[in-house]
C-alpha cells in the first residue's frame, strides 16, 4: 500500500446557525464537525480549497487524516460530505476521530488488476464485468487499508470472485460477509458478450 500524508488545517467555531453557515461559505470556508472515541463533538471551520484540493484524490476518502486544531493534532476519518447539488462546492465535513481501541468501518475502493492477461479474456475472448467498485470494511485506525487489490490475472471465462476470494490485510473484516455466507456478493467476473464470435459459435453447433 502506497503511504499519503493528508494534513489539513481547522479552526474552532463558535458561531451556529444556518445565517453564520452561509457568511463562513462566502469567506471560503466549510462548516464540519469531528466527533466519536468517547469525546464530544467539535465544531470546525475548514478552509474550503485546501479541503477541495484533498477530495482530488482517492486515497483522502479512505485514509487517516490529520486534523489540525488550535495548534493540537487529531487522528480522524472522512466519514460524510455534503456537496453543492450544481456547482462544484462543498457545503458541510464530517470527521470521525480515530481511537486506537476502537474499530471504525468505513468504504474502501476495490483496485482491479491483471485484466489483460486473464484466460477469460486472452484467450476465451470475454469481457470483464465489475459487479462492485468498493467494500465496507471493520478494522481498527492503525489497520485501515487505502484500498483492497484484487488480482484477476487467473481469471478463466465463467468465473466469478466472491467477497469471500479476497485477500484482506491483516485485522480487516468484511462488513458484509459479518451477515453470513447468504452475503457473498460476486465481485468480479468475465463473461462472453452476446454477439461474440465465441458465442455464436456455440449457438450455432447447439442448434
């Protein structure tokens, strides 16, 4: 995994309210609130383009944070973000502080690799179908992985990886499959298209 410091810089608030919601927004700046292990909640301010600048990437939406207060660091997550239905504006932050004891679950992006080498694809011509793009994870802080690879260079036409076929970090759980086996969802797959020169070859020598 790939290490991304994200530092970002935010100021107490004292002001609430809708009315002090839209002065802070045209002084470019993002009303937010940390919250979570056992302290109570903190109103902040963020700079709006330092904010929008970390959104750019991937890895801010799965990554632990440092959150910068009154000159004191906190651990935390993104765990909520309100946008502008039209304009490229982010209204309102949540952050969730981090406890080392505590497991926090939050939504990891798959990584797909080896889809132009996978037999379903080389040599048995089919199409790679991406069932789900990311998986809600349990872990603890220190264990948060930016991203779960999932290698489907092996891959034969017809076959499909399950949640339960992928490889986790260590101290990572699936939320899903915590429901029981009836949960696990096909990932990824490669299949004919219909229309193919391999498909209608075998619907022809049916018929």
């Amino acid at each position: 995994m790939t290490t991304i410091d994200f530092n970002l810089s935010a100021e107490l608030r004292s002001d609430m309210g809708k009315g002090a919601s839209r002065r802070l927004r045209r002084e470019g700046k993002v009303p937010a609130v940390l919250y979570g292990a056992d302290k109570e909640a903190t109103s902040l301010t963020i700079d709006h383009n330092d904010l929008y600048k970390h959104l750019q990437h991937e890895a801010f939406y799965s990554h632990i944070l440092t959150l910068t207060i009154a000159g004191k660091a906190e651990k935390a997550v993104l765990k909520d973000l309100q946008r502008h239905p039209v304009r490229p504006i982010i209204l309102h932050a949540d952050f969730l502080r981090i406890s080392a004891k505590d497991k926090i679950r939050m939504h990891v992006p798959l990584h797909f690799k080896g889809e132009d080498v996978a037999p379903g694809v080389k040599v048995g011509s089919g199409v790679v179908t991406h069932n789900i793009s990311q998986v809600e994870v349990s872990c603890l802080g220190k264990d948060l992985p930016e991203f779960i690879e999932v290698d489907i260079s092996g891959l034969e036409l017809d076959q499909v990886l399950h949640l339960s076929d992928l490889k986790l970090p260590k101290g990572v759980e699936l939320v899903e499959l915590m429901h029981g086996t009836s949960h696990d969802q096909p990932v990824v797959g490669i299949h004919k298209t219909r229309g193919s020169a391999a498909a209608e070859g075998e619907e022809a020598a049916a018929e």
